[in-house]
C-alpha cells in the first residue's frame, strides 16, 4: 500500500467490483498475461481511477487465478481469488441466474438455491476483507453493483473509519418482484451498510426506499434512511439517490472523428453491399436487451414488403456473455434459430437480411459501425441505462443517424423526446417506428441528433463520478451517525 501525504497507509479510494478492469490469460509457459476486458462497468470507471490515484479490488475472470496485487493505468489492481464452484454459485449463479433475472422484472425466472447465496456471502466477505486492506485510514470505498450488495456492511464491520457509497448499475426492482427473495432483509441490509446507495433512475432509488419500509423496521423520509438498532433506537443515517451514469463521451467522440475510423466506417458500408439504410443493434447476447423482440419486427417489416434486402440491411452484433447459464444458452440458439430463418427465407445472393455477429470488438471498429448505421435499434425489455445509446450519440459528431430507445431502459428517462421511443413488447407499434426512423427525413435527423448531443456530451463519465464522490464525501463523516 502506499503512503499518502498525512503519512498514513494505504489508498483514498479503493473501487470495488466483481470485474478486475482487466482479463488474465495464462500461456502455455504458464505466464499470467492480461487485457482489457469489456463491460459497462469498465468503460465507465477506467478514465476515472486513470485520475485518482486509487486501487481496484475485483475478480481476475479466471477460475482459481492467484495473483499478487499489481500496477496498471496508475492504478493498483488486486485480484480476488474464485474457485471453479465459487464461479458457478456466485457469478452464474446467484449473481446471474438469481438477482440478473430477479432485478430485470423476471424477464427470465430466477432462480433460488440457498448453496449459491452461501457462495455469495463467502465472496462478498472476501471482497470486504480485500477492500478492508487496501483503504487508508478514513478514506473512501466505493462498491459497484448486484455481485457485491453484503459488502458496505461486512466492510463497515472491518472498517468503521470509511466512508462507503455503493452504486447499482442494474434496474432496482419493485418490491412486488424484490420481496420474492428469500434473503431479501440480508441485501437490504448489507446495501444500508454505506453512506449512500445511488442508482441509475429516480424510479429505482424509490424501489429501494419502499422495500425498505416494507421489509425492514428502518425509517425513511424523502432520500434519507434512518437505521434502527435492534434496541429500536435511531443508528446511522443512509441516503439513497439517483446519479445516471454516462461513458467517456470525448473518447468517443474523438474515436469517431479520427480519418482511421472515417475511412472503416465506409468499408463497412462497402462490403454490406452499398445498402441505403443500414440498421444495427450492438448487445451482450443478453434476454434482457429485447433482440428476439428486435428481430421478430424486421422479420416481419421484410415480410410486409415495407423493406428489402437490396436496399436495406441490419447489422446484429451480438457479444458473448454468461455462456454457461442456461437462459443465455437458450437465448443463443433462439437468435441463431430466428436469423437463419429470416436470412433463409429473405436473403438474396450477396445481400443478407441480417449481418449477425457473435463476437465483441474494440472501441475502434464500434466507433466506425455507429458511424456507419443509419439506424441505431435499442429495444430492451429492461436496462439499467443503456451505454450503448450514448456511445452510438457521442460517435455521430456528424449529427447524422436516427437512435430508436426502448422506453424501459434507464437512458429513455434522460434522453426523452430526442430518441424515436419504442415499447419492445408492441411489436406492430416498434414495427412503426423501425420504419419511421428509416425514412426519417435528413432536417429532422440532425434536429434530434443535435438534442441528443447537448445532453450527452454535457454528462460524461468523469461528471457522474465526481457527482458521486461528492454527495459522498460531503457530509461529515460524525453526522452520519446520529
Ligand atoms: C452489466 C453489469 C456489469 C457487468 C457487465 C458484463 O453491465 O452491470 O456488472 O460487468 O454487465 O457482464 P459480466 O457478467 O461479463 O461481468
């Protein structure tokens, strides 16, 4: 650890996430090397722990990979360690076949198995122990989203001198849904272990609040959680509040103006065949982003004849994730199934309905596909935010491109009216839209795409961070216990 300037050990801010911003690989001399790895999460903490001079306490992304704590992008990585059975009860499943499922309004059933949430509980305490022995005296931990919920209060047992926030980056759901659960009171009380708890939408930090009065004997008033002992008498106080995150908009931006990608996005138009619209959705293969929704509609917009394949074309990058849960497996073959048909039956010689991609890229070739579609189709069922709506405004610096957004994810509440908002489950209304936007008028593209920006690229990541950081650090440490 280091020292910092009042002599004392260890570091300010200590980020706390399943994910290392990093992915190991070993080789076969038994090298341990690492990369980037993708994720939300990653691209919109990176450039702010790049700023601070922090440590970052996660999971390698490998099974049983112990690694000494290391410096990287001026930072120090500290990987925690997970064991084959922890991966498969604590990341597959109680992480994304328990709370995914349960958090995005059981779009998917979840699934309860009280082996996965002991795993849970044993690796969130690991994460606490690890982040207990980064942080300096009195300084700041900072624990992201649904893998980590028990560890504000397992570290504020460690460490009472810090100042934890915890930011859930997925939808919080409605108490209905939430209180099904059985070890709802644990995740509500070990989130009420910091000082505050942000989340993406005004909508979810309410969810929270009304699932704490509903499920625990804590007050509430406005934002402000009034924690009872179990004498009944008042503790600490916790806030709870929205801070919609946003990504690293001049990156992209930047990216997108660079005659490298200028010049790839019109390959790509080239090698799709010159198509007057090009449309595309770029998701983790996930049930929760609507694709199957999206996929039906075009299949159906073909078969209306109100498009074609000469002049039109979709562009689906779909990147793999969680491949060893059973909803993604199935959700696999269900999108290979449906674009198969679609291209069978719709497809001519050198022009495809849909250009589908199971594979994830670098920023790089994104920048120049956002530039390059017409059309961008986001259609989640639920989502959190969406970054990938931000990313395809921060790219079109052209103020070219029509961006259509389901109202069900946490960007819509942000971006509304500049966005064509769709409702993914009224596929003749999302069928509408998908055309609308294709014929959309060039005057009137550049009138919301200019809206689009001004919002956009006034909130960029490092904005979210500080906003954070700073309800955080602002109160007196002494005033939030009462
Ligand atoms: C979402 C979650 C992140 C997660 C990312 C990728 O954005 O909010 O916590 O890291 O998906 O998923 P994975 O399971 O591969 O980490």
């Amino acid at each position: 650890a280091s020292t910092g300037a009042d002599g004392s050990e260890g570091y300010d801010l200590v980020v706390v996430a399943n994910r290392l911003p990093v992915d190991f690989s070993v080789g076969d001399d038994g090298e341990v090397d690492w990369q980037r790895s993708p994720g939300g999460l990653v691209t919109a903490l990176e450039p702010v722990m790049r700023e601070a001079d922090g440590a970052w306490v996660g999971w390698s992304g490998a099974p049983d990979l112990a690694h000494e704590p290391f410096e990287a992008d001026g930072m120090l990585l500290v990987p925690v360690t997970l064991s084959a059975g922890e991966i498969e009860r604590y990341y597959e499943g109680f992480s994304n076949d328990t709370l995914w499922p349960l958090y995005h309004d059981v779009i998917a059933p979840p699934t309860y198995h009280r082996q996965w949430f002991d795993a849970y509980r044993k690796v969130n305490q690991r994460f606490a122990e690890a982040a207990a022995a980064q942080a300096a005296h009195g300084g700041v931990v900072w624990v992201h989203d649904y893998q980590l919920q028990l560890v504000p209060k397992m570290l504020r047992e460690l460490r009472p001198d810090l100042r934890i926030g915890f930011f859930d980056h997925i939808p919080f759901p409605a108490v209905e849904l939430f209180q099904q659960l059985p070890w709802r009171k644990q995740i509500i009380e070990g989130l009420l272990g910091a000082d505050l708890v942000g989340f993406q939408r005004g909508g979810d930090a309410s969810n929270f609040l009304r699932s704490v009065r509903r499920l625990t004997g804590h007050t509430t008033r406005g934002s402000i959680v009034t924690t009872l002992d179990e004498h009944g008498r008042p503790g600490r106080r916790v806030r709870a509040a929205a801070f919609p995150i946003s990504i690293d908009t001049n990156y992209f931006d930047q990216l997108a103006r660079s005659p490298e990608v200028q010049a790839r996005a019109k390959e790509i138009r080239t090698d799709l065949g010159d198509p007057d619209v090009m449309m595309l959705g770029v998701d983790r293969l996930d049930y929760t982003k609507g694709i199957r929704h999206r996929i039906k509609a075009y299949g159906e917009i073909l078969q209306d004849g109100r498009i074609d394949v000469e002049h039109t074309t979709l562009v689906q990058v779909a990147s793999p994730s969680r491949e060893n849960v059973g909803a993604y497996q199935e959700l696999r073959d269900d999108v290979e199934v449906l674009v198969g048909r679609i291209n069978g039956e719709f497809g001519e010689l050198g022009h495809s309905a849909i250009h589908y991609l199971h594979h994830s890229y670098p920023p790089e070739e994104m920048a120049a596909l956002y530039l390059a579609a017409d059309v961008m189709l986001v259609t989640s069922l639920r989502d959190g935010m969406n970054l990938v709506a931000k990313e395809y405004i921060a790219a079109r610096h052209d103020l070219g491109g029509v961006l259509v957004l389901s109202e069900f994810t946490g960007a819509a509440d942000e971006l509304a009216p500049g966005p064509l908002l769709v409702n993914p489950h009224d596929i003749d209304g999302m069928k509408d839209i998908i055309v609308a936007a294709a014929h959309m008028e060039e005057r009137e593209k550049r009138r919301r795409m200019r809206n689009l920006r001004r919002k956009v690229m006034a909130d960029d990541v490092a904005k979210w961070s500080k906003a954070f950081l700073g309800v955080l650090t602002a109160v007196p440490s002494r005033s939030s216990h009462v």
